[in-house]
C-alpha cells in the first residue's frame, strides 16, 4: 500500500513514543549510567570509565554463561523447527478436528511461564512426577537437581513442549496460504511427497519459518522463568542462562557496574537480532505487497 | 463455489484427475498422519494431566503412594487457595495489573498502529524498528534499572508499576499486531469517509474502530498473555501489596517442605484465563504471536 507522507501523523504516535520513553529510555540510561561508574556506597559514584567491560570481556563466568545460552539456543531450535514443521505437514488441514489440534496445541503457549516450570519441576521429581517415577523404574538414573545432564534434558524437553506448538502454529499458517492449484499440478506431474515437501511447502513456508526462528531464537536467548523455577540456574551453575545469571549479579549481589556493563553488550546481541528480524519482515510485507 | 475453478489446461486432463477435483476438493493435499498428531498432543497434554491429577489430591496421597489418577478425590487444595487472601489476593493482584496493563498499551497503540499504517512520516521505519527492539528487550536487562525507578518515584509495590513495566514489551506488541490488521483495511475507506465529512476521531471510532474489531480483540488477548505469564518485572516491582500469582507460587516453600498439591491447584488456575477464551482465539495465535505477520 502506497502510504501518504503526512508529518502529522507524529502526534498519533506521540503517546506511544512518551509512554515507551518512560518504561525503556529512561531505565536503559540508568543502566548506561551505572556502566561507566563505580560505587563504595552511599550514593557516591565514581567515575570508572570501560573498565567494566574491559572486566566483563575478561570474566570467565559471563563467557561460560553466554556458552550455555547459545548451546542451549542451539539445541532447542535444531529440535523445534523440525519437529514443529513436521507436525504442520501432519495437522488435519479443516474441519473439527484442526480447531480441536489448534486449541490443544495452543495450550502450552498461553500457560504463565512460572507454571510451565512447576509442571516440569512436578513431572520430573522422582518421588511424585510421572516423568521421573517412571524413568527410574525403568532403572534409569534421572534426577534433574542433582545430574547435569539430567537438568539440561529436563530445561531441554520442557522448552520443546512449551514452544514447539509456536513453530508448528506458524508453519501451519504458511501452509494454509498455498493455493490448491499448486498441489493439484505436482499430482498432474506425480511429483512424490519428499518434492512436493521439498519445492512447494518449503519455499512457501519460508517466510513464516524465519519469522518462527528469529522469534525462537530471541525468546530462548533471553528465557529466565523457566529454568529458573526448575532447576534454579543449577546443579551448581550448569543451567544458568544469561538472564539467570544477570538477574543473580543485578539483583542478587548488587554489583551495578558490572551487571550494567553485562546488560548492554546483552541488548547489542538482542539488537543485531532484532534488526535481522525487521529486515526479514518488511521483506516479507514488501513480497506480500506485490504478489 | 469459485475455488473450484478450473487451473489453466485443467480441461485437457486425463479423465480420473479431474474427477477427483470435482469429488474433494482437500485430496490434493497430502493427508497428515493422525498418529503423529495424537502422540504429539499426548506429548502436550500428559504434564497438564498430571498437574490437574496433582491438584485433585491429598498431600498425603501424592507422597505415600503414586497414583495415576486420584484414588481420593479432593478440592481442598482449590479451597485453601479460594478462601485464603494470601493466595487469591495474589490472583487478584495480577489480575488488575493486567486489565491496567492491557487498557493502556492498547489506548495508545492504536492511534500509533493507524499512524504507521496509513502515513508515512520522518523517522516512521526508525521508530517501527525501536518499538520492536523493546518488544525483544530481555526484561532481566530492565530488571534493576526499573526497581530503581519506581522506587524513586514512589511506585513501588503498586498495581499501576508493574502495569507501566510491562508497556515495555506489550506497547510495541499491541502496535505491530495492529499495525498487521490495519494494512489489511482497504485506504479507500478512510477517504470516502473523509469525503462523507467525518472528522478523524469521529472516523475512527465509528467506522474504523468496528472494522478491525477482530484485530483489537487480538491485540488485546496478546497483552493480557503477555502480562500474565511475566514472572521476573513482576516479582522485582512488588513485595506485598501487588504480589502477584505467580511471585507467590515461587515462595511456597514453607517449613514443612512444599505442599505439592496446593502449588499444583494454584497452577491450573492460572491456566483458565487462557483456557477460556483459547477457542476464540485459534485462528489467530500463529498471528499475534508472529507480530500480526502471517
């Protein structure tokens, strides 16, 4: 759509700029201000320049958390978008009983992300979860606050149940917008299911499934409630993310410098993504626009 | 019916292919497989069971004996959290910051959303752009800086903080998600409307307001979610008065030990807001949670 060069148009977002000011100008300024300086108490601030990211960029644990974050970004999307695109090409396309797979697959997304822990951290428990009990009658050792590896399956599945319906969701809607002609040619040329997957689904999904991705790959990156109902950040530090482990040097130990400094170079990886994210999507609404 | 509209050199077929165009009109498109669907969605749905049978039991039940479904069937779990403040006050607590929370965002979301979907003006993509950085800020980032303001101004542990705090992601939300209904609203409307001799706010509370109710409906599921399911800015802002449901789950560690089947019943009640209007909703979930982008 052709749009109107209208300069007036500012005061219609004039409440949307005052109000976003106030709730993300003003306490990402504050973290700025926090960034540079240091504090013996007191409300006394000094004047420390880069040196809190120059420390930062040197501390061990903020690169052993980014590691963490970005193995467990890795993981859950290399789970989530095959699995979450396998079962669009699965749902039922109308009818019953694609309102009934769509209302049921919607479930986990709408459930507050603290409970979504308390169900795993229920399901889980050896003694009381379904999940547990059952994995250690089968004598398979599982205990998610003691074993590493127990914990990260554990933050790992919970994370596929929880979103996975997200993937699919989108996935489903790039698959309803194909016209039928499309099918109805690659029967006329018997094309085999893998070809019609490979070169009409996909090509047309991709513009959802980047959208599916990008989205993902944000909110993993910045997930905090989940794991730490569950497991807490441990066994020791071996499910801190790096929200965990921000929240824990903000708000836990007070160290402003360092856990500024550590939230600014956190928003630049979430900005670069972002603008990934933007470009992605005005190219799709370009795309949209012309066809 | 016009979709059943014949593809160029449809005529030309061989006899059985149109026949079964004519006869379904879905056989063209692969049929999924309904056992993986039914193993997927008992994937999903077989934790919320097991917090619902939680929730249906006695404590002693849950740990003394392991159970599939409850041999003892109770709702004295839902009854202590419906008659004691300290847990429904909690249900209370998110739920006005919510409604606070959906109103605002959408009230100034909406002039802003027809803004960027009709005109454009200096610095417009910029700002679309900034809007969504917020929408993907991580609030652990916010976290500190926002205690600290809102302690500044003598908003802490009110309703209407944790209400502002959340405009941080649910105002962009509400904007791109309107944003995505509006562009769908043909332009022409607006003008005829102007010609008619409608002023602005009278076309857009009358005529365009109505037009993407649909979208407003969206938007405002998405906020009220979005505001819901948060834990951490929630949690920071509040100590007693606001305390929200979820902060108040997080604390049930009395001394004791935890009582399971009380956090297991305060859990399902949480996900019945969801869960009511979900059906509503279905068609549009992929939607808004794509930012009005599908």
């Amino acid at each position: 759509m052709d749009k109107t060069v209208n300069q007036k148009a500012w005061f219609l977002v004039l409440p949307v700029l005052v109000l976003v000011a106030f709730s993300a100008v003003i306490p990402l300024m504050t973290v700025v201000n926090y960034s540079v300086q240091d504090t013996f108490g007191n409300n006394q601030f000094f004047w420390a320049g880069l040196e809190w990211f120059s420390e930062m960029l040197e501390s061990q644990r903020m690169w052993d958390a980014l590691w963490r974050q970005l193995t467990f970004s890795a993981i859950i999307l290399a789970i989530e978008v095959p699995l979450g695109i396998f079962v669009a090409l699965n749902m039922p396309k109308k009818g019953f009983w694609a309102s009934v797979c769509l209302v049921l697959m919607s479930l986990p997304l709408l459930i507050p992300w603290n409970v979504v822990g308390t169900i795993w951290q229920i399901f889980g428990r050896v003694d009381i979860g379904l999940l547990g009990y059952t994995l250690s009658k089968l004598g398979i050792s599982y205990n998610y606050t003691q074993d590493i590896f127990a914990a990260w399956v554990t933050v790992i599945v919970m994370d596929v149940w929880h979103w996975t319906s997200l993937v699919a969701l989108l996935a489903y809607a790039g698959l309803q917008s194909i016209p039928d002609a499309y099918y109805q040619a690659a029967k006329i040329d018997q094309a085999s299911r893998w070809k019609v997957f490979r070169y009409i689904e996909l090509p047309k999904m991709t513009g959802v499934l980047m959208i599916a991705i990008l989205l993902r790959f944000m909110d993993s990156f910045m997930i905090y409630t989940e794991p730490f109902v569950v497991t807490g950040g441990g066994p020791g530090n071996a499910t801190t993310f790096l929200s965990i482990d921000l929240v824990k040097m903000a708000l836990g130990q007070f160290d402003l410098g360092p856990a500024a400094a550590f939230s600014l170079m956190y928003f630049l990886v979430i900005l670069l993504i972002s603008w990934v994210f933007y470009t992605v999507m005005t190219n799709l609404d370009k795309r949209d626009a012309t066809s | 019916m016009t979709d059943t509209a014949q593809a160029p050199g449809a005529a030309g077929l061989p006899r059985d292919v149109t026949e079964t165009r004519t006869a379904t009109k879905k056989r063209f498109r692969p049929n999924g497989s309904a056992v993986v669907m039914v193993l997927y969605l008992l994937f999903l749905l077989v934790p919320i069971y097991w917090l619902l049978n939680m929730s249906l039991k006695t404590n002693t039940e849950i740990l003394n004996s392991f159970t599939l479904w409850p041999r003892n069937l109770t709702l004295d779990n839902y009854r202590t959290i419906l008659t004691d403040p300290a847990w429904y006050m909690g249900y209370v607590n998110s739920l006005i910051y919510v409604v606070m929370n959906t109103v605002i965002s959408l009230s100034v979301a909406l002039p802003a959303a027809y803004a960027f979907s009709r005109y454009s003006f200096m610095g417009d993509k910029h700002l679309f752009f900034w809007l969504l950085t917020n929408r993907m800020a991580p609030p652990a980032v916010f976290a500190l800086p926002f205690f600290q303001l809102y302690s500044s101004v003598g908003l802490f542990d009110t309703h209407i903080a944790v209400a502002l705090a959340h405009c941080l992601f649910n105002v962009p939300l509400a904007v791109w998600i309107l944003e995505g209904f509006m562009r769908g609203v043909p332009k022409e409307i607006d003008e005829t409307a102007y010609i008619d001799g409608y002023s602005f706010p009278k076309f857009f509370v009358k005529i365009f307001i109505p037009l993407i109710a649909s979208g407003i409906g969206v938007a405002a599921f998405f906020c009220f979610m979005f505001s819901w399911v948060e834990l951490l800015l929630s949690r920071t802002l509040t100590t007693v008065d606001a305390k929200p449901i979820s902060a108040i789950m997080t604390r049930t560690q009395g001394a004791s030990g935890i009582d399971w089947g009380v956090l297991a019943a305060a859990g399902v009640l949480t996900i019945v807001p969801g869960a009511l209007v979900i059906y509503f909703v279905r068609n549009y979930i992929a939607k808004g949670f794509a930012l009005g982008r599908v």
